[in-house]
C-alpha cells in the first residue's frame, strides 16, 4: 500500500479549553503541527503532551499568513487544516485515510463538510450545514492565500472532491466572546478592503446588512432551524453591516485628513 504522509496542521492562541479534544480527534495522523501564537494559557503545554509539534509566531499577520508559516513546517505529503474548535469525526477519517493510501492524483483537493455548533445546537440550515471547506490538500502544491480574515486555499485550476464525513466546528458556544470575534472579524476586514482601494456608503452598510439577515432566514432556511436560525440571522445582518460601516468610517477619516 502506497500511503502517503499526512501532516496535520493547527494554528492556535489561547485554546487550552479546546485544544486538548482536536489534537485527540487527530492523533492518527504522521505528525501534527501547531504553530502557537503567543500563548498565556496552557496551549502549548498540552500539545506537546498529545505529541504535537510545536512552534511560535508572534508576530501576527493574518489569518493567511498564519497558516502559510505553519505549513512552512510540515513534512507531511498531504496536509490537513484544522482549527482548535474542530474535531474530525470517525468517518472524515476513514474518508482521508482512502486518499492518502490511493494513488496520488494531480490538481486534486479535498472539502469536507462542517457541522457548525450554535449556542447548544448543531445547525442543519442557515448556511451553516454543510458549509463545505477545502481543507485536504498536497503540500508541495497548495497553500493560502495572503487575507488577513477569511483565508481560503489557493488550489488555481485543481478539481475539487467532495470527502464523506462531518468536520465539527464549535463555532459559538458563548454568545459574548462569539460577538466580539465577529466584531474583530469585521475590523480586519475593513482595513484589508480599505487598503486594495475599496470603499462603502452607508446606504450599502444597511443594504448588505439587511440582505445577510434575508439570505440567512429565507434562501438559507434558516427558519427551520427555529429560535436559532432567526438569532443567527440577525448576527449575519449585524456583521455584515459592521463590516460596510466600518469602511465607511475609513474613508471619512481619509476625507477629514485632507
């Protein structure tokens, strides 16, 4: 059997309440890689105890970049990207397992599908389920792009396959601290807009605001998923007009400037 080496990669600050249950959901795989931001809690420690490799960077910038320097430490054929708060499921591993012990295909890469947790709840709709990602790819081929916020994958022409199998995301399991990374969300967002020359009126804030809330509650039906989904929607109208709103505001203190 031609099994190819998988590199797990984490990338972390602070999640010693969840690191412990991610690095067991992977801990079949060749080696697993955190790269630790700067840790003051017991993150790293608890790597190294579950056998993980582990590096730091403090010097922050971005979510792309991040990602890009803790590949930059994988020696694995195939990587797979996993955040604190996600677990690999039996079957997602069984899914990944088939591919690296098949013959390796070019322009390949693999999405899994994430079961996104919800203030007690696991989502079924909203956009939530199956909120398909990229996160299986060859190492010497694929990495991320350079966003500061919202990093994809560059995978250029590559065909995407769908894995079996749930990847699952505590998303939000405190309304508090699920807000305020929204909030920081919409901050990185801005600047990065706002630096490639991109600008915002208000009046596309509160439109774009109030079409997330629609596109959420309706054509994502989030409906069905009840008391949840209508919360839910109303975070994605909230979120998204911070985002244009803040925009606006660097263009208006670009304005005063003059």
């Amino acid at each position: 059997m031609d099994k190819k080496r998988l590199s797990v990669v984490v990338i972390a600050k602070n999640e010693a309440e969840l690191i412990s249950d991610c690095l067991i959901s992977a801990e079949w795989a060749d080696e697993i890689i955190l790269l630790d931001g700067g840790s003051t809690d017991d993150t790293v420690q608890i790597a190294q105890r579950l056998g993980a490799k582990v590096y730091t960077n403090t010097q922050w910038q971005g979510y792309g970049k991040q990602r890009q320097i803790a590949q930059s430490y994988a020696g694995g054929d195939y990587i797979f990207m996993i955040d604190a708060d996600e677990r690999i499921t039996p079957e997602l591993r069984l899914s990944i397992e088939k591919i690296i012990t098949s013959p390796t295909q070019e322009k390949q890469v693999y999405s899994c599908a994430r079961r996104n947790f919800f203030l007690g709840k696991f989502m079924r709709h909203s956009g939530w389920y199956p909120d398909r990602t990229i996160r299986l790819y060859q190492n010497k081929l694929y990495g991320y792009n350079d966003n500061l916020v919202h990093e994809s994958l560059d995978y250029s022409d590559a065909q995407v396959i769908r894995l079996d199998g749930d990847l699952l995301h505590l998303t939000c399991r405190d309304y508090f601290v699920f807000q305020r990374k929204q909030f920081s969300y919409a901050e990185s967002w801005a600047f990065q807009s706002y630096q490639r020359g991109k600008s915002a009126s208000m009046t596309s804030a509160v439109g774009h605001g109030l079409g997330a809330f629609f596109k959420t509650l309706v054509i994502r039906r989030g409906f069905a998923d009840g008391k949840h989904g209508f919360l839910l929607a109303c975070i994605n109208a909230q979120y998204t007009f911070n985002k244009y709103a803040a925009l606006w505001t660097l263009g208006q203190q670009k304005k005063a400037e003059k």
